[in-house]
C-alpha cells in the first residue's frame, strides 16, 4: 500500500484493509460535510436517493488506487476485485474513466500529473482510520457505508470547491442510534483526522476482530452487535463492549512494540 502525506496511521489501516480482503485501497482526505441544506443553498438542486441525508466528500490531493474508478464489476455491479479477478478490459476501464491534468503547482511544485476520476456509486466499503493518541496508544475507527452518485451538476459544482483534478468518491455513512452516527455529519466530526482508509465490502467486524488480536481498542464503529467476534475474555472486562475492549487491550498489552 502506499499512504500519500506521510500519513503513517492511515498506512497501517490501509494495510489492514489489504490483507483483509486482497483488494486496493482507496486513500482519500475525508474532506468536507455536505448538508442538504448546504448542497441546496450553493448548487439550488436537490441530494436525492442514498444520498438525501448529506455527503462526505473524499478526495485525495493527486493520486489514488484507479481500482477505485469503480469500473470493475462483481455480480453486475461495481467493484474492487483481488489483482488476479481483474480482467485485461476491466483494467483497461479503470484507465479509461481516468484523467491525467497536471498536478496543481501551488501543491506540487515538482509538476507531474493528478489522476482524476468519479468513483461508481453502490459500492458497499469500509472506512477506518488508525489514531494515535498520547497516552493511549493506537485506537481505530471504523464507518461502513456505500459509495453514491450524485446530479453531475451537484458534484461539478461541488468539486470544483476543492480542486478538479483530485479523485472523488462520495461516500454515506450507515447510520444507526449510536452518538456518532445519528447523522452523516456525526461521522465526519468523530472521526480523528483528515484522512480514511477505504476498503471494498463491509469488512468492520473483521477490523474489530483483527484490532483484539492486536490489542487495538475500538472506539468508533456502526458494525451490528451481533456481527462482532472478540476473544471470549473480553467478557470478563464489564458488559459495556466498547469499555470492556479498553480495559482488556491495556490489561493484555500489545502483541507488538
């Protein structure tokens, strides 16, 4: 994996969406929160659809997986397959849906070119970030959710707020009754930094599986209770899970150091 801005953290959560699921990772700055009030008021349309309940912008300064084109399909539908799934016309699509401007000179003063594309909607994916937090350690965060598409006119009015040649991938949070995810701005002001991992396919219980291997504490998640694996010992921490994964991660240590 290759984490841009020396963004280390993200580079391991991008790492752990690799070896999870042998697909690409999408790295993105989980940049702006778009309300549909806001998304109304600048572009006078309308968020319609999985999208009615705002939308977070990730977009990343340059350069990001072109597996994240959404141009490779699994069961009809777009996706983001293990290298050896992907057809030769698959790949070819990927190029395709992919334009090469060059590079913002006020970010890059090198030159080179930024690969520009739109993210397919419906893909199901899973963002998660690694934090690393003084006196803590290393905690993560994960958000499951789908990837959407948005009126052109919306998203070119909005795009061009950042810069036009970056990648974008609109993404929706699933929400539930949880504080940080009763609304899709929730999400966004929890999360703990600028930038997310983004992997194909809602694969939050196996991050919360690997972090307790690991001794990684959990502290943001929408993953079903009944979803969640956790080694049997946790229980003897308390019945609150998220308390409980705390308490048992720093009582066990970490597995590495």
């Amino acid at each position: 994996v290759v984490a841009t801005e020396n963004d280390a953290c993200n580079g391991v959560a991008m790492l752990f969406g690799h070896l999870l699921t042998n697909t690409a990772q999408i790295f993105s700055d989980v940049r702006t929160y778009w309300s549909p009030e806001a998304v109304k008021r600048v572009t006078g349309k309308a968020l319609t659809g999985a999208a009615a309940n705002g939308i977070i912008h990730l977009i990343n300064s340059g350069a990001t997986t072109l597996d994240g084109t959404g141009r490779q399909t699994l069961n009809g539908k777009p996706a983001m397959k293990p290298f050896w799934e992907i057809s030769q016309s698959e790949a070819e699509e990927c190029l395709k849906a992919t334009t090469w401007y060059p590079a913002n000179r006020g970010y890059f003063r090198g030159g080179g070119f930024s690969s520009n594309f739109l993210s397919k909607g419906g893909m199901p994916v899973t963002m998660s970030r690694l934090n690393l937090v003084k006196g803590l350690g290393p905690a993560l965060q994960i958000a499951e959710g789908w990837t959407v598409e948005i009126d052109p006119t919306i998203h070119k009015l909005l795009d061009e707020r950042t810069d036009r040649t970056w990648p974008t991938t609109w993404f929706v949070p699933r929400l539930n009754d949880k504080p940080a995810f009763k609304d899709v701005y929730s999400v966004m002001n929890n999360w703990g930094a600028n930038h997310g991992a983004i992997s194909y396919g809602h694969i939050g219980q196996d991050l919360i599986t690997l972090a307790s291997i690991l001794r990684i504490p959990v502290c943001m998640h929408n993953v079903e209770e009944n979803d969640i694996f956790r080694p049997s010992a946790w229980n003897a921490f308390g019945m609150d899970k998220e308390g409980a994964d705390y308490r048992a991660c720093k009582n066990y240590g970490p597995i590495y150091k």
